[in-house]
C-alpha cells in the first residue's frame, strides 16, 4: 500500500482531506481550458487521484484517461467516469507510456514524487505520448515551498534537491522542489513554455509539443 493510499483510505473513513483532496479545480486551468481548442479531445492525466480533474473534464466532453500508484484513488476516479474511460494503477515511472496518443497531458501535484532524474525521465515519456501539437499542463512545488509547508518542517534530503518529511501523512514520500530555470531546463523541448508560481507555492507549466 502507497502512502497516498493510506490518506484516501482514511479520508474515505472520514478523516483529514489531506493536501489536494480538499482543493477545488484550479483556476488557472480553467482559464487554460477556456482559452485553449482541442480538436481530438483525449486527455492522459498522470495521478488522477480521486477523479476530479478528469470527471470535470468528462463534462467538456474528453476521453479521459489516467494513472495513479493508489488503488483507492484508481476506484474512486472509475466510479466517477464512463467505462471507455481507461484508469490504470502503475507507478508513473515505470509505466509503458503509448506514443503520440494524447491532445492533452495533465499532471497536478503528482510528478514531483521521485527524484530529480525520474521527473525529468517522465517529462520526456509525456513529451513522446503527445500528439504533434499535443498540449501540457502540469505543476511542480517551487524550491522556496520547503522553508513554507508545514510538511517540511522536519525533513531529509534524500537526493539533490528532493526531500522527505520526516512526519504527517506524507512522511517517507520523496518531493522533488524546484526553482524557475530548472523548469525552464526540464521542459526546453516544448514550445510556447509559460511559468507561473501559484498562491500555494507550485510552478504551474503549460506547453506546447
Ligand atoms: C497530491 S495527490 C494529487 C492527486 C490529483 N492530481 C489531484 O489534484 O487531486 C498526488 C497523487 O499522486 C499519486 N502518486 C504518487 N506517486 C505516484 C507514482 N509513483 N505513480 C503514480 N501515481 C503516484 C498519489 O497516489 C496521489 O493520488
């Protein structure tokens, strides 16, 4: 069992809404969406967590695809979306990711979760399952949220610029923290790059293959 199948877990008992379980849709990817015209409308959302993302999706009328490492999560999101909807537990960094599939590639508050060289391995695996002109919106926690969330206050490196807390729900789970230009460096291959930092200290990316 993951650690984050233990937060849904016992948030499904009633406990705590840890972390993103008790955050809305994000207001910069409804502006995204809004903004944006996605043609095929088929979308790959990297730790869909409960489902949320891709149940608000759904509505827009995408064929909403995900991952998560928590089978919890991965039943709780199937619950939420229709059966050609294809949900898979598998660990981000080890799954066989299809080429050139998807108009749209999501990650919210997930890829962060491995060291610098598995995220930056990933990016290029979400680079390869893109159609041409396929679209990005992902986030990373800006190096500065480490002196900030209360998570870290207690914490250990485990390797360059990565971290575990040392207590609380996500205790012994590696977080990756980043500062602008590495962003800028991890995401060079895709055109149209915007960076923005978020009220609750994460880079918000968006991007164009
Ligand atoms: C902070 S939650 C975000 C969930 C969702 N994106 C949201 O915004 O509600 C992080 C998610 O990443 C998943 N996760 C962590 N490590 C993972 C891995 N190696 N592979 C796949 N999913 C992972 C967790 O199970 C969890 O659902």
């Amino acid at each position: 069992m993951t650690v984050w199948d233990n937060i849904y877990k016992n948030y499904q008992k009633g406990g705590d809404a840890w972390a993103t379980l008790s955050e809305e849709i994000h207001p910069l990817f409804k502006e995204f969406l809004e903004k944006e015209n996605f043609d095929l409308k088929s979308i790959f959302d990297i730790g869909c967590g409960t489902g949320k993302y891709l149940e608000f999706l759904k509505a827009y009328g995408f064929k909403t695809d995900g991952i998560d490492s928590s089978e919890t999560a991965v039943e709780m999101t199937k619950e939420k979306l229709s059966s050609d909807s294809v949900v898979t537990c598998t660990n981000m960094f080890e799954f066989a990711i299809p080429q050139n599939k998807y108009d749209l590639v999501i990650s919210i508050a997930t890829i962060h979760h491995g060291t610098k060289k598995q995220v930056q391995g990933l990016i290029n695996k979400v680079y390869a399952v893109l159609v041409e002109s396929g679209k990005i919106f992902m986030t990373l926690p800006d190096i500065e949220s480490t002196k900030k969330w209360n998570t870290f206050k207690d914490h250990k490196e485990v390797a360059p610029g990565t971290f575990e807390p040392l207590a609380g729900p996500e205790q012994g789970l590696p977080h990756s923290f980043y500062a602008k230009e590495e962003i800028e460096e991890l995401f060079s291959r895709f055109t149209n790059v915007q960076i923005d930092l978020d009220d609750r200290g994460r880079w918000i990316i968006r991007g164009i293959k």
